[in-house]
C-alpha cells in the first residue's frame, strides 16, 4: 500500500463516518499521511481527526476514536492507535508494507509520477545571460536548478514550457559587437568592452565567414560583427546548455519585441488598464501602486525605448501565448527585479502573487585545493559552464547545485567532486545504484532471477522496512519539490534513500553463498532491491543525472 493510497482509505473512513451520521462535516477533498520520525508510533501518522474536530463539533479524539474503528477494519492495516490530543498512528502488516516493492517494479519510470498540478500551463524561464560571452558560474547553476525544476514540473502533471530569454538589443550588444571588430582589427579593447580568448576566436570566424569585412567601412564593419557575432554566440550557447543536459523549448528575442511593435502594443495595453502615466515629455507606469520602491520609465524623453518597457513586452507575451503562471529564475544581482516585475504583472491586471513568480538564486563559489578559483583562460574574467564541466563533470555539476536550496551561497570543491567518497554526494547517490545494478549482475550469474511467486510478508526486518518507508516517499517528494518548486527535495531524498540502502545492503543478506539454497526471502529481497534501484534512476533523471549501472 503506497502512502496515496492509505491516504484515500483515511479519506474513505471519513466519508463513511458522515454518511452514517457519525460525523457532521464536510468531507476533504485529501488528507496527509506522514511517516513518523519515530517508528514506534507506527508505519504512518495523520492529524486528520484533529482538523475535523472544530468544524464537527467533536472533541479530536471522540473523532479519532470513530476513523480509528474504521481503519481497523481495512485489509491491511495491521493497527491503529490513538496518541495525544488525537492523532492516528496507523501500522500496516508487512505483506501490505512489502507489496508497495511490486508495485514500484511493474510502475517503472511511472513510480513517482503524480497530478500534483495537473493541467496548470507553467513558462519556466532559467539562465537567460546576455549573449555576449559563455555562460558563466551563475548561470550553470540557474540551468542545473531550472532545468530539474521543469522535469519535476512535468512529473507532477503542469504543462512546461522552458524558455531562455535573448537580450539581444541594446547597449551590450554594441558593446559586443565593437569588442570583436577591435579584436579583428588589431585594436585595443574599448571602454566597457569584452575581453577573453572566445573574443578573439569569434571574429576570426567572423573574418574568416565574411570575406572583405575588413575592407568595409567601419560602420559596416560594426553591423556585420553585430550580426555575426549574435548569431555565433548564441549558437555556442545553444551547445554548451545542450552539452549539459538542458534543452530549452523557446530561445525568445528580445529584438523582435521591438521589431514587431510588441512593446508599443504592451504599453497600450497597460495605459488602457489604467497605470501609464506622462510626465517630463516621458511615458511612465505606476508600479508603485503595487509595492514598488519607484515608479518606472518605459519611453524615455528623447524617445528612446527603455529596458524596462521590453520586460513588459514580455511579460505579456508569455501570457498571450498560454502561460498560467510565469516563472522567472534570475541571479543574485537581481533582487531589485522582484518588486518591479510583479508590478508589471499587477498592472497588467493579472495576480501578482499568483501569475507571477520571480525567484532569486545565490552566489556560487570554486575551489581548488582549498584555494578559490576565480578566472577562465577562455573568457578571462569569468568561470565558465565549460570549465565546470572539464573539471568534474556534467553530472557532479548538475548534481551539487541541485542540492541545495537556491536562497543559499553554494561552494563546489573540486577535489571532493572528482573524488569517489561519501563526501562527495553525488558518487555516494550513484554508487548505491551502481551496487543493485552489480547484484543484479551477480544474481544472473548464479542463475537467480526474481520470482513471480513473491511473498512481500517476508520483507520484516526493521532495515527492510525502513527501506520500504523510504520509496512510499517519493511521490510525496516530487509532488512538494514541484509545488514549492524546490528541485534540492528530490536530492536530499535521493541521500536519504541511498543511506537507507547501504543499511539494508550492510545487515541482511540478498544472494545465498556457497551451497546455500534460493528462498522465497531471496526472491523477495531481489523484489526490494529492483524496486529501490528504479526510485534511483527515476529521481536521478529528474535531476538530469545519470543513472550509472557500474563505478
């Protein structure tokens, strides 16, 4: 019986007790079972009786005392008992505890997966850096922590639509753009410019694509470095993302917002909502009628477009294009963009604190030998995806900046990522893997497969149950990673479930030795251990990590 399902028989003994006038309430739509930090209080807990009580009119544990009887009475349910002011401790037999292992076998990649947020139309947009220079430290993170958040978005039902967000008009662009003609013409770099070896790599296939852009004027020179130069660098990091496990559905312009009119569109659309206001030969939008510090400029006095009035545009793109809730994951230098984004959804008559989600990410560091590393020899002043990559690995990468909460600096210690220890979480998740797969292995060596005649009553041990208290988990765990749209859960699960296989690896015997004989208990543990190695591979794909059958 998985948690869901002893979920839905509480929820059933409730809808009995109101029918037969025990109880008068409303019946909930679901109600939480947990597993109790303390095994003595049994398999699983609710506080349902508690909940029900005020609104019945009943003391919680007369209302415990009713659902109590009726969950005896339930196959399966080895007891239930009544602790404090009324919550249930539910224990389950152990063929009823064990079955669960069956059922995570015949599901396959489908255990896990949950209609949490079923039908709910998500545009999930994560990284988004300039594209003036390769991804950098920060961004690495935002693709390792977005794209998990987007496959575990999709486990729990929504519908994903990821996007990266091309800032490909504007200031920075020229800069770029200069930066390369300088390089190609043997110039220095200009102020405020871009520097690094991939300056230098790009216009020479900029000179060597174009033949004659040098001979050009320096006007044209710029528009061919522009254009080229955009179009080359945005193709690197369409590599390095896909490289690294991420593929993004919608790589959107910036540019286009402005070549179809789009911002001029929104800025009417806003002004007929009633927030845009003129003022000093300006055009403005009162988000401070909605929490932020100062109301912000969206066409300048001398008539140019600010940034701004782009962000507007796009805001309101995504919503014509279907999108419920709009996720933006933004760097640490971006707090200042929380208040000013929701407005512009609250101006544009929306709920900001519902159709809006603008999420912040935290530094991250490097280090080497106990040494911060700091610079790229690529990019010069940077760390990039791909030196993160070189030096311990996609999935160590993608691993260890999962892990931990977003609202949190993380540190990435290369002697520990390349090392195969325990510190480093990532081999000790993989290696519990690598271990079932090896037993799987061994098993097929000596001929024993798993049976059909499995006997789920025989899994008693408190290793084998702790093991299968552990996989009940995870739906629950996908469901809350993706509602509070935290991907670390999945991670810390994984540890969790790896160290409950270790102990079960460490104190009961799966295969027989010597000239023992094959048991139905073999056959059950080879169930068990099937079971655990699929949750495994299931969460670690959610992370975008491999699965590795040996280490």
């Amino acid at each position: 019986m998985t948690p869901a399902e002893l979920s839905q028989a509480v929820l059933a003994a409730v809808s009995a007790a109101v029918e037969a006038g025990e109880l008068t309430v409303a019946v909930p739509e679901h109600v939480t079972v947990e597993r109790p930090k303390n095994r003595d209080h049994g398999d699983y807990a609710t506080n349902v009786a508690l909940q029900l009580a005020k609104p019945a009119g009943v003391p919680p544990r007369a209302v415990a005392d009713l659902l109590a009887a009726r969950l005896r009475e339930i196959t399966g349910v080895a007891a239930v008992d009544i602790a404090g002011p009324g919550f249930l401790n539910i224990k389950l037999d152990t063929a009823t505890q064990g079955e669960l292992a069956r059922t995570i076998v015949n599901a396959g990649q489908a255990y896990g997966r949950n209609e949490a947020l079923k039908g709910l139309r998500i545009n999930l947009e994560f990284v988004s850096a300039n594209p003036t220079g390769p991804i950098h430290i920060g961004g690495v993170r935002w693709a390792a922590v977005g794209d998990s958040l987007g496959r575990i978005l999709r486990a729990t039902g929504a519908e994903v639509s990821t996007e990266y967000y091309l800032n490909d008009a504007g200031v920075q662009i020229t800069k770029f753009a200069a930066s390369l003609q300088a390089a190609a013409n043997g110039k220095p770099v200009p102020e405020g410019g871009y520097v690094g070896e991939y300056i230098v790599d790009i216009a020479k296939a900029i000179t060597d694509g174009v033949p004659g852009v040098l001979d050009l004027s320096e006007d044209e020179q710029l528009q061919v470095f522009r254009t080229e130069g955009l179009k080359l660098m945005v193709a690197e990091i369409k590599r390095s993302m896909e490289e690294f496990g991420v593929h993004f559905d919608t790589y959107f312009s910036e540019k286009t917002l402005h070549e179809s009119g789009a911002v001029e569109q929104a800025i009417d659309r806003l002004r007929e909502q009633g927030h845009v206001f003129d003022q000093d030969g300006a055009i403005w939008l009162r988000t401070t009628d909605f929490g932020d510090d100062k109301d912000r400029v969206l066409i300048k006095a001398d008539g140019e477009t600010t940034y701004f009035a782009a962000d507007a545009a796009y805001y309101l793109s995504k919503r014509d294009r279907g999108s419920e809730v709009s996720v933006y994951m933004l760097g640490a230098d971006h707090h200042g963009y929380v208040n000013r984004l929701k407005a512009i959804a609250a101006c544009a008559g929306d709920d900001m604190d519902r159709n809006i989600e603008v999420r912040i990410g935290q530094f991250v560091k490097m280090l080497r030998d106990g040494q911060e590393v700091r610079l790229s020899k690529r990019a010069g002043n940077i760390i990039t995806i791909d030196d993160v990559v070189d030096w311990i690995g996609v999935d160590a990468a993608r691993y260890t900046l999962a892990r931990s909460s977003t609202d949190s600096t993380i540190t990435l210690d290369i002697n520990i990522l390349t090392s195969q220890t325990n510190e480093n979480r990532v081999f000790y998740v993989q290696y519990a893997h690598a271990r079932m797969s090896s037993l799987h292995r061994k098993a097929a060596d000596l001929g024993v497969t798993r049976s059909d005649e499995f006997k789920p009553e025989l899994l008693t041990t408190e290793w084998e149950a702790d093991l299968l208290g552990q996989l009940g988990e995870f739906p629950r765990v996908i469901a809350s990673a993706g509602e509070l749209r935290e991907p670390h859960r999945v991670a810390r699960y994984l540890e969790d479930l790896a160290g409950a296989y270790h102990r079960f690896w460490d104190n009961c015997q799966v295969l027989p030795k010597g000239d023992e004989e094959v048991t139905d208990l073999t056959h059950a543990r080879l169930w068990l251990v099937e079971a655990t190695r699929t949750v495994l591979a299931n969460g670690l794909d959610l992370l975008g990590v491999s699965a590795p059958e040996r280490m």
